[in-house]
C-alpha cells in the first residue's frame, strides 16, 4: 500500500471524506483528483509529478488522491475504467480530465487550463466585497475583471446587477447591451432587464397612490396594475409586486401579449435565492395560470 499522502496542498481522500475535501473544497480552490492503484505501474510515474506541481504552485490548487482499489464505488460513480485518471473539479463540478502518465509540461498546461483566470480571480474578489458591504470596491473590481478579460460575461452581469441596485439603471443597461446571447444566462439577462425596468419606473416620479386610486376607479386597468407593480419591485417589496403580477395573469393571461407572466418569472429569477418566497409565489402563479 502507499504512504499516507498529506501535505499543505495535497491529501489522501475517500469515498467517506469526498465530498468535503474534493465537492466543498472546489467551491474555493480548484482540486485535481488523481485515482491510482498501488499495482499500477503509471501511477507511480505521475505520483511525483503531481506532488512536485502542488508544492510548486503553493495553494493554487489542491491535489487529492483516491485509491480506486479501496473506493470502488468512488471509482464507479465518476467511470474511472482505467488509470491514472486525472480529473479536475471546480464548484462542485468536474471539468475536465486525462488519461495516464502524461510528461510533467502536458500535466503542468492541464492544471494552469483549470486554474481561475486573473479576470475571474478579480470576479471572485468582488464576490467578496460585495458580501462585506462595499459595494463601490466590488464594483471596481469588477471593471477590473472585465478589463482583464472583456469576454467574461458573468462578471458583465455581476456589475450591471450592483449598479442597478444604486439606482445607475442606464450603465446596467449598456452593459446588459453587450453580453453575448447563452443559455446559461439568458434568464439572468432578461430578469436584470426588467430590473431596470423597475428602478426607472420608480425614478419617474410615479406615486403609488396615483396608481391605486386608478385601479379603485377600474380594477381592469392592467396597464395602472402593472406599473403599481413595477414601483413595488423597484423598491424590492416583491412579495407586492407579485401579487399585483398575479392578479392581472388571473383577470387577463394574454394582457399585452404575455407581459405579466413574463415579468413573474423575472422576478422569480431575481429573487431565486429567497426559496420560501419563490415556492410560495409559484404556487400561486401556476393557480392563476391554470
């Protein structure tokens, strides 16, 4: 059997202790997995390699090492069929992987391919700012990121978030402008668009009392309804909004070809992080609808 692996970046993992030092790890630092046996002969040629490229590169990133042999079903769940298999994983996830005992510079360009660029290292510092409260500092540095890499346009949606939030609806919208059409953000896209929407419904002077003494007069005035509530949203009381949302979809689906169903689920988008509100309010949605 080997040795015990267990050094300041790299480690000797199981099926018992994946999933917080390889799953919750990568969430902070990349973790390179390298599934071995002690009776293959490659292993033992890329073992060094690794070790060496972990100590070199001090904390970059994490190398972790599974006996397939002693974690069979580990092995399994991931189709390791054949060693060393070398597979990376970043937030949870892998991401990329190879085969066999590669030369140290195909090792050493596999590793720097999953690292974070300085782009997304400037990304993940704003994360953090912004958590913190400072909300100017993360947005710095998001400008820094997409100086960096202009085609990151993750961090575009990160910045133009913050500034719809303090109230700078026309530099969100310019950037909205720029990101490039992905499934993966087509939704957050068209969600930040209606919150756009939102703050300048609420920097236009429109009063909620102008618009409720409208719908006292015509409860069917859905064009007075929708713009009640646009202001709720611009002022983040969602739950009011929603309703207000709602009560056209179950008086008129169709009103103004689908625009308060689709701003439902925008909202839905902006607050996906709020599970109690969200279920609450798709149960009602789904009740309107059908």
């Amino acid at each position: 059997m080997q040795n015990t692996l267990m050094t300041a970046h790299a480690t000797d993992v199981t099926s018992a202790t994946f999933e917080h030092e390889v799953l919750e790890a990568s969430k902070t630092v990349p973790v390179v997995v390298d599934f071995w046996a002690p009776w293959c002969a490659p292993c033992k040629v890329l073992k060094p390699i690794l070790e060496k490229l972990a100590a070199e590169y001090d904390g970059r990133f994490k190398l972790a090492t599974v006996n397939s042999d002693d974690n069979q079903e580990l092995a399994a769940a991931f189709g390791i069929r054949s060693i060393p298999d070398v597979m990376a994983f970043r937030d949870g996830k892998p991401v990329s992987h190879f085969l066999g005992a590669l030369p140290e510079s195909q090792v050493r360009a596999f590793i720097d391919g999953v690292l974070p660029k300085p782009s997304e290292i400037e990304q993940a510092r704003a994360a953090a700012l912004r958590a913190a409260g400072d909300a100017e500092g993360a947005i710095a540095a998001l400008r820094s990121a997409l100086a960096l890499d202009p085609s990151n346009d993750p961090a575009r949606l990160d910045l133009a978030e913050l500034l719809v939030e303090h109230a700078r609806a026309d530099e969100a919208e310019a950037l909205l402008d720029a990101v490039r059409s992905n499934i993966d953000w087509d939704a957050r896209v068209d969600a930040l668009r209606a919150a756009v929407s939102f703050a300048r419904m609420r920097a236009s002077g429109t009063t909620e009392p102008t618009l409720t003494a409208k719908l006292a007069k015509d409860p069917a005035d859905h064009a007075a309804r929708f713009a009640l509530a646009e202001l709720h949203a611009g002022a983040h009381r969602y739950r009011e909004a929603l309703d207000e949302l709602i009560e056209i979809v179950r008086r008129d689906k169709e009103w103004n070809d689908g625009a308060a169903r689709k701003q439902v689920l925008n909202i839905f988008n902006l607050v996906e992080n709020d599970d109690a509100l969200v279920s609450e309010y798709r149960k009602k949605f789904a009740s309107a609808l059908y």
